[in-house]
C-alpha cells in the first residue's frame, strides 16, 4: 500500500496498525483465543489505550470524515474498465 509522505502517512500507517492491534485482542478476548503482547513502551501505550478506544468510539460520520480528509490509498482513483471490443469469442 502506497501512503503519502510525511505527517498524514506516519499517522495513516501506525493508525491502521494499531487499530488492527486492537481489533486482534479484542476478537482474542471474545474467542477466548490468545492476545498479542500487552502494549510496552509509551508509545503502544497510547496507541493501544488512549487512541483505538477513543477512535472506536467516534461516530461513523466523523471518523469517513477524518479518512476522506487524509491522503492516502482510500483516495485513489481506479482507471475506468476497458471499453469492449466485440464478442468475447
């Protein structure tokens, strides 16, 4: 996945992540499956309880709002299908 240069794609690359983290322990905790590590470091820290929670509880128009704001790979544009030819055989 291509993400921008600078701030918005440090922030989109550990944001996906960490929110991925978090789904991983909280679908582990239901399942009764094993977790990942317990966050080390000031960093996994507030990733893993301070952003993905306050994140999860956001409403979804604020956080498409957030996502539709940042560059990234959820802007990109696809090429329009090739137009046809004739019969396929």
């Amino acid at each position: 996945m291509a993400t921008s240069p600078g701030f918005a794609g440090w922030l989109r690359t550990n944001s996906e992540h960490y929110l991925l983290v978090a789904a991983h322990r909280s679908l582990a905790r239901r399942t009764g499956s094993p977790a990942p590590r317990d966050p080390k470091g000031l960093k996994e820290i507030f990733w893993l309880r301070i952003f993905a929670p306050v994140y999860a509880a956001l409403p979804w128009p604020l956080r498409s709002r957030i996502m539709r704001t940042m560059p990234g790979s959820h802007r990109q544009t696809w090429a329009p299908p090739p137009r046809p030819q004739g019969p396929a055989v």
